[in-house]
C-alpha cells in the first residue's frame, strides 16, 4: 500500500499495480469504512480499480496527518465489509440493432452469437469503478473466451445502456457518444440521471449478472424507464 499527495486537497491511497478482485476488494472496504465513519476533513471519496482518492479540505486537516490516519484505517479495514455489495440482474437485448458488435465478436472468438450470449448472461460481473463518463460502469468478471480487441476505429455514436467489451474489461455506457468498445447488447437501464437523489446508477462493488430479453420486451422496458419506473432493483444475494 502506498499514500501519496494528489494535488494540495487530495491523497491517493494505491493498493496494487494491477486489476485484481482482491486489490478492488480493499479500496472498496476502505471507501465504505469512511464513509461509516468518516475522517474530519474527508469531504469526497472516488474508488478506482486500485486506488482510493480522497479529497480533503486542508483549513481541518493537514495532508500528512491524513495520509498517517488513512494508513492506520487501511490496515484496520476488515474485507468483510464488503459483504454489504449490492446485487443486480440487469436485462439486456442481444438482438437487432441493440447487438451491434455480436456476430462480429461472434466471428473473431470462433463461436455462435447464442454461444457468446450465454456465456455473457452465465458470468457474475463486478464493477470494479465508475469513470469515464458520469455513471459509466467498468466491470471486471469477463469470460476468458469473450476478451476481444477495441474496434481499429471508434464508432462516433454510441447509445447510452449500450453493453460492451474492452479487451478483458467489460462495461455498460452510461451516455450517447464515440466508443471503440465491442457492444453486444444494450440495457433499457439509465446508469446516470442527474435528477436523481443518487445520479449514478451503480456503485463500486456491486455485483451484476445479465439477463436476456426480447426486442418487444425491450421496447416495454424502455417505455418504462422513459416514465422513470425502476425496472431494476437491488436483491438478496445469489
């Protein structure tokens, strides 16, 4: 673990070099034990896949005081907290103009479009960070056998809810806008509405798995969320 300055109002506390569950697992501890208990002078967190920024106001506490304080909490943080992670199932078209890389990834990985959406919808997903975009979910937990390159060229439109691959990452695109990603499926899910009490949709930690739907169920779905129905909520636990 190393702590170093970030600026003169924030710290960034490193847990790996990597993208690991376990690395994940610590930041996100940490981030919800401050949140639990909060440090005097902490006034913004924002988890990423290995690190944890925190954000301070230095007229309450000085840099290095926090560093110190942060690393006594990192080394006290029991992983267990994150039992509390949130669950999903996320509905998802694969079918269509919402699939607009499958046959594609289909191609390149040697397998069937069916065959790729049931790996896709048989994989428990992570989401390891939001970034990018205000509410763009990266997500770890990919399948080996769907990893696929970025596109040569981004595509200069992509709808919001759109379901993608990165390489090994994996993703849900919280706004309209170019993307090199490989996109499967959309969801009907809004990942980010500023007229929410919390705009993001996902979290850091939460857990998603991904069901299929119909194009006419999609359409409903879609019709749904316009009116602001929650067509998504958390659950107990798998």
């Amino acid at each position: 673990m190393r702590i170093k300055p970030a600026g003169d109002q924030a710290v960034t506390i490193e847990f790996g070099e990597c993208i690991d569950e376990a690395v994940s697992a610590r930041v996100i501890a940490l981030d919800l034990g401050l949140k639990d208990d909060p440090v005097a002078g902490i006034t913004e967190t924002v988890p990423t896949y290995r690190s944890l920024l925190v954000f301070y106001d230095p007229a309450i506490v000085a840099g290095a005081d926090l560093a110190k304080r942060l690393e006594a909490r990192a080394a006290a943080t029991n992983v267990s907290k994150e039992t509390l992670a949130r669950h999903f199932t996320v509905p998802v078209c694969y079918q269509g103009a919402d699939a607009l890389d499958l046959q594609a990834v289909a191609a390149e990985r040697a397998m069937s479009a069916d065959e790729v959406i049931a790996l896709h919808t048989g994989a428990t997903f992570r989401v390891f960070m939001i970034g990018f975009a205000p509410g763009f979910a990266y997500l770890g937990g990919l399948p080996e056998a769907l990893a696929t390159p970025r596109l040569a060229e981004p595509r200069q439109h992509v709808p919001a809810g759109a379901v993608g691959i990165g390489g090994r990452q994996a993703a849900i695109n919280s706004l309209p806008g170019p993307s090199g990603w490989r996109y499967i499926g959309r969801t009907p899910l809004r990942l980010f509405d500023a007229g929410r009490g919390e705009p993001a949709f996902f979290r850091a930690g939460d857990i998603i798995r991904f069901a299929a739907v119909s194009p006419a169920e999609m359409a409903d779905l879609d019709r749904r969320a316009d009116l602001g129905e929650a067509i998504v909520e958390a659950q107990p636990p798998w």
